[in-house]
C-alpha cells in the first residue's frame, strides 16, 4: 500500500490482520486526520473493521493502528503506551514523516 501525504509518498507493509484487509477492501481512500497529543494524526473512519487489539507497550514513527473498530491512527513519533491497537501496518521507511504530516490537520491518500 502506498500513503501520500503533501506529495510525498510512503510504502507501508500491511500486516496480517483481519483489521489490515478490512482497511486494504476500502482503498483508495483519501483521508482528512487531525492532530493529537503531539505524535499521532487520527480520523474516524465511516465504517467499523474488525478489530484485535492488544496493548504493544512501544509505538513506533510509522505505525499504522486502529483505536477502537474505527478510528485510523497514524503514528509520526515513538513511545511507550498503555493503550490498546488492532495492527494495520507499518511504514518501512518513515524518515521526514513528521515534517510531511505538519502541524494540524492533513489530507492523506491510501492506495
């Protein structure tokens, strides 16, 4: 799959989850996500997907989660949390995510 965000494109490795081919069966998508807490850019989607969630302890610049069965969060900074995610995937190379997402919100497209 392939994010796009203020023209500048991302590859991201979908993870083998029914949450990720929940996600995969939507695209293409282009999303507006707003800002939280300084290191995540979420929307809530139209639909639930399925859902597992588990508590990861440590969040990666990257990430590509689902917070619930239908809120998007994607991840531009690393720490440890104590919430719990349903694995969508993971950006394979997420240098300049955070300068590319910017402050606010953003329009993203996933293809």
């Amino acid at each position: 799959m392939v994010l796009t965000v203020n023209n500048r494109k991302y590859t991201v490795q979908l993870a083998d989850t029914d949450a990720a081919r929940a996600f995969a069966d939507l695209l293409p998508l282009t999303l507006d996500m707003d800002e939280l807490n300084g290191n995540e850019k979420y929307v809530y989607l139209g639909s639930h997907l399925p859902s597992s969630p588990h508590c990861p302890t440590a969040i990666h610049a990257g990430d590509l989660m689902l917070f619930g069965s239908n809120c998007l969060v994607l991840f531009y900074e690393s720490f440890h949390t104590r919430y719990s995610y349903s694995r969508i995937g993971r950006l394979t190379a997420a240098e300049g995510l955070r300068e590319a997402l910017g402050t606010g919100s953003v329009s993203v497209t996933f293809e």
